[in-house]
C-alpha cells in the first residue's frame, strides 16, 4: 500500500502528531493503538517488513516509502520504520494503583518508567507539569512503546491529582522519608500512589513530608542518591510483589 503523507517534519512539541522510531515501538503502536496511527514511514534498507505491513493492512493504515523523510526525522542511521500519530490524552483509572511523578525532566527516565511500570502491571501514570514530554520520539524510544500501553494523564498541580484520588494511599519516595523500605515491610495497599520527585531535586520534604507515608529506599554512603528511574524500579517492584500484581 503507497500513499503521500506530507508536511512530516522533524518533531517538535507543539505539533499535534508524533513518532515512533523503530520497528519495535512502532509494532507496540500498531498492536495497542492502530486508532491513532496517521501512516508508517518505510525505509528501503528495511529486510524485516513482514509484520510492519501486515499490520498496517489490517487496520487500513497508509505505508510511506520515502528514505529522506526518515532521514530528516530520525537522527540514528538504522532507523527504517518510524510510526506516525496523533497525540493523545488518557484518563488514569481510579480503581487501580498509580506511579505519580512530579515535575520529571528527562525524558529518558520517563520512557524507562513508561516500560517498568508496564512490567510491572501498574498501569496508570499521573505526570504533575512541568514535565518532560512523554511524546517526544526520544521518551517513546526509551519506553519500547510501552506508552501506549499505559494510561498516562497530566495534572497541573499535585494537589490537582490529590482531590481526584483521595481513596488512594500516597507513599512519596524520600530522601529522609519516615520508613525504610525493604521487602519485609513493604506495605500491602489495594490502591497505593507511589510519588517520586524531580531527578534534580526530588521532592519538597516541606510539602511531602506530611502526605501520607513518605518512605525512602536503604543505599550506601557512596552516593548521594539513586537514579529516577532505578529508585521508581525498586519501589515499584516491591509493592506489585507484596500486592500481587507480578
């Protein structure tokens, strides 16, 4: 199937599409949303094509072959498919557990998050701005398009996220958090929020010392702190262990 697609260019964050890079995130964005699918761009160096253009036959999604357009966007040389669509918006579901991240910067740390989580089966992600954009090809990259598998919404303020999912119990990762978390105690909670910081500045123990149970994971003296996305991993695979989600 041939078909133009024009006026792509390389990203930016006001356009109302976006992409994904690889052969990979794009089949993740045609298995998971062939809704919001606008066309798949091919490169002519693509040998693995099968299953790209089955699925776009499936679903009556255009196939572009078009080698300099895929040049101009992606900036990695072996790069052959990228998957163009329409940016969305979720609504995170109320009934189930949640990652909260507040003020996140890098967009690395929220496409690993994005893929973490989904292994994790936490499937809700709440974004307080002003945050990384979780559409920019590179957090796509970084989640294995694991985005589109997960329900991701954004909110203006934490205490915009707080009034909507009073039910939940909050557990903010701290540097000086009340609790150490270690396997033993990690708590069971039906519907739990897990808060994590900016990865410059974590959170304000003036304001997230006093939600809910500020908790903070054991290190050595070697470093200062952990990794976002690392500390975000741990936590996150001990409550989905002590609650039965994995």
């Amino acid at each position: 199937m041939k078909n133009k697609t024009n006026g792509i260019k390389p990203y930016q964050k006001e356009f109302d599409y976006s992409y994904a890079l690889g052969a990979y995130a794009t089949i993740e964005l045609l298995q998971v949303r062939p809704d919001i699918v606008r066309s798949v761009l091919l490169h002519s160096k693509c040998t693995d094509r099968a299953r790209v253009v089955d699925l776009c036959r499936i679903n009556g999604i255009p196939i572009v072959y078009d080698d300099n357009r895929i040049a101009r966007i992606s900036p990695k040389e072996n790069c052959y498919v990228i998957g163009v669509f329409s940016k969305y918006e979720d609504r995170i579901e109320e009934d189930k557990p949640h990652l909260v991240l507040v003020q996140p910067g890098d967009m690395g740390n929220v496409g690993t998050i994005l893929r973490m989580a989904a292994g994790f089966h936490v499937g809700n992600l709440a974004i307080v701005l002003p945050a990384a954009d979780r559409f920019h090809p590179r957090t796509v990259r970084a989640s294995m398009g694991s985005l589109f598998r997960m329900k991701c919404e954004t909110f203006q303020t934490f205490d915009h996220y707080r009034s909507r999912f009073g039910q939940h119990r909050l557990f903010p990762f701290m540097l000086h958090g009340e609790t150490v978390l270690t396997p033993n105690n990690c708590p069971r909670a039906e519907l739990f929020s897990l808060i994590f910081g900016n990865e410059a500045t974590g959170l304000d123990e003036a304001l997230f010392g006093k939600v809910g149970t500020s908790l903070t994971l054991p290190q050595s003296e070697l470093v200062d702190s952990l990794n976002l996305s690392v500390a975000a991993g741990i936590g996150t695979y001990l409550f989905a262990s002590k609650n039965g989600l994995i």
